[in-house]
C-alpha cells in the first residue's frame, strides 16, 4: 500500500524565492550572451554577497579543466535582478551564486588562465562549439525585488550563517561594488 505524505500545516507558509528563469549559455560566447543578459537591466553586478576567500589562479585552473572535460556539477550560476521578465529588468543583473566560476571562465576566455600545462583559450576555441553540451553552462536569473531577499537566497542557497561579521563582509562589498558601478 502507498502512502500518501502528510506535511505540516507550517510548511504552506515557506515562501519560494521568486520565480527563476534559465538559460543555457555556451562557453565559447559566455562573455558576449552575459552581456547580452544585462543589457535590459542597470547593468551587470559580480560581487561577494558572501564572506567567501577569492579562488586561487590553480583552482580556477582546476575549475577550467574539470568543465572542458565534461565535469557535470558547477555549471549553474545564479543571478537575480529586480523585476526581471526574460531580459528586461528595473534593477541590476547582480550575482547571487557562482562568482568565482564566471570569475574563473571569463579570465579564460580572456587568455589569462592555461590549462592542461600551457593551453590557453585562444590554443583550442576552435574546439569549444556552441552545440556541444558538455560546453555550456546554466544561468538562472530570480525576480527578487530587494537586496535582502538577494542575499537571504544566497545565505540559503549556500548555508551560510548570518553572524555579524558575515554581514559586515556582505554589505562591505555590495557597497563596495554598488558604488562603483553607479548605484
């Protein structure tokens, strides 16, 4: 006999997040179709929203390769902008998730990290085809209106804590970037 579950009366007050929408970008083009993304919106934010140590250049190697060779987790990054409605935006196209991995591919695409010993982007893009799977990447962007609810996603997402010194470090670089880039 099947069961059916009963959950908590609770749990129809967990509220969702926005709702995401995805689009599958390929790597050879990651720089331009981000760009793309951000057009309708303020423009592209990539900054902590959490107190994280940047990757070293040989773990955005290791990052590089593991992609290349068809590695399968890693390939989703997240964003959120204000009102997003598939492409257009009323805020910022702000990194939630994943900053070191767009950090780690644009560099590559860039020619400033080799791989598999002194391989550079440039060496094999030809390779690198746009129908290929195993050379794209998912990118989610949410519809959260605040940067509160910006960075709750992220903490969940990421199971961080929400001490006083993470939150200093948080809004240390969301100010930080935010000032830079014009709100």
């Amino acid at each position: 006999m099947i069961q059916t579950l009963k959950y908590p009366p609770e749990w129809k007050r967990i509220r969702r997040f926005g709702r995401g929408v995805k689009y599958t970008l390929p790597i050879k083009d990651f720089t331009n179709q981000l760009q793309e993304l951000a057009e309708g919106t303020k423009g592209l934010l990539l900054y902590r929203q959490a107190a994280l140590t940047p990757w070293t250049y040989e773990r955005k190697q290791s990052y590089i390769q593991y992609l290349l060779m068809g590695g399968v987790d890693g390939r989703s990054i997240f964003f959120n902008c204000k009102n997003w409605n598939y492409g257009q935006g009323s805020g910022h196209l702000q990194i939630v998730d994943g900053l070191e991995r767009v950090t780690a591919l644009l560099q590559f695409l860039d020619n400033d990290i080799a791989i598999f010993g002194e391989w550079l982007y440039d060496d094999f893009k030809d390779t690198l085809t746009a129908t290929k799977s195993d050379y794209r990447l998912d990118v989610y962007v949410n519809d959260l209106n605040t940067d509160t609810e910006s960075c709750e996603w992220c903490w969940n997402l990421n199971g961080f804590s929400r001490s006083v010194e993470d939150l200093q470090e948080i809004w240390k670089w969301r100010n930080y970037y935010a000032n830079r880039n014009g709100g």
